[in-house]
C-alpha cells in the first residue's frame, strides 16, 4: 500500500468504507472505457478468442441467495481476449442461461476495431455469427458441429496454428480465477458484474507492469 500511496500521491490511505462509496458512485460505462484504455497500453496483434466460463455468485452469502430466491448460482462471463498478450479486450456478464451465439454478436460489433481474426469453439458455430463477423471485416475461425461429413471437412480445413491459439482463453480465465477467486463476493447483481470488470482491468494494468 505505501507504493500505492506514493504513486497517486496520497497523504493519507481512504477507509474502507469511502473506497465502496467511490465504487458505487462510478457508473458501469465507466469501468468499461478504463478496460478500453487499459488495452490500448499493450502491443495486441487482433486475433481473438472468445469463450465463456462461469464465476460463483452464492459464495458471498448463502443465507442471502436463498432468500432472495436466486435459481441462478453462477454468473456467465464471456471473455474476448487476444491472444498475444492475453490482454482481456471486452466482456459480456449475463445471469441468464443465454446461448453463447446470442452473446457473440455485441461483443464483435462493439470490437471490430481491435479484432482482425475471431476465434471460437463449436458453441459458436452459427452461420449468423460468421455472417456478421464478415460483414464487420472480421475473419472468423470457428469450429463447426460436425453433423456431416462435409462439416468434418470444414474442421479439418481450419488453419490448425491460428485456431490453437484460442487455448489462451482458457489460460485467462483459469489465472483470473486463481489469482483473485472463481466467485464473486457482491450480493447486489450489478456490483456483481462491476467487480468482475474491475477484476479484468486489474488482470490487464497487470500485464503492462
């Protein structure tokens, strides 16, 4: 803490409780436009894997969740991470059972800037997705379900050194996990989903130092 201190230039470290109320009062957008700039700060290449893990949320309270009659017990995160410095570019937080094809589409809307080549696994084989993903400028190697053997084809056609490296989603997620915790500790939902944001943006000033 006193280098943290020495860096902001502090006289005195805030109290718990004044560090929750700043957290409180910065909005959502806010988190997410530091996340943007944290990315900017290292040297990504634009080849992206997306891929969804899940993260506890009944951890905090067990008495809270059953009586707020939360059937959900996992938060689904949705990570898009580039793939050469692991830099997390954006993700998706939903406590609903969303399919991973519906969350696909805003995350390459929102990042067509930052991604050239999206990879992902066979929970986002739909052709929507390639089609948006084109139509963006982005190149899509996705795994297809294989149904047939003309989508076993396909499979064996992907470029095997571009779509290996989507294994560096799940290294992310797995060193999240294990440096800051598979759960979150926010009762309310939306300090939920902040915590996770803030958890990524910590993951990344981490990788700049």
């Amino acid at each position: 803490m006193p280098r943290i201190q020495s860096a902001l230039d502090l006289e005195e470290i805030p109290s718990p409780s004044t560090l929750c109320k700043a957290f409180n009062r910065l909005d959502m957008a806010v988190w997410q436009v530091l996340l943007n700039i944290s990315v900017t700060l290292l040297p990504t290449n634009g080849v992206v894997g997306i891929d969804a893990s899940g993260f506890d949320r009944s951890h905090a309270s067990q008495h809270y969740t059953k009586r707020t009659k939360l059937t959900i017990q996992q938060l689904k995160v949705t990570l898009l991470v580039d793939t050469r410095v692991n830099a997390i570019i954006d993700l998706h937080v939903t406590m609903t059972r969303k399919h991973d094809s519906q969350i696909a589409p805003s995350l390459i809307k929102r990042n067509t800037d930052e991604a050239v080549i999206l990879l992902g696994d066979m929970g986002y084989d739909d052709q929507k997705i390639r089609a948006l993903a084109r139509e963006e400028g982005v190149r899509p190697v996705i795994k297809h379900r294989e149904f047939s053997p003309l989508h076993k084809a396909w499979n064996s056609r992907l470029d095997a050194e571009i779509y290996g490296q989507r294994s560096q989603n799940e290294t992310v997620n797995s060193r999240i996990k294990r440096k800051y915790g598979a759960f979150v500790r926010s009762r309310r939902w939306w300090k939920q989903f902040r915590e996770l944001v803030v958890g990524c943006l910590t993951h990344n000033i981490d990788k700049v130092l």
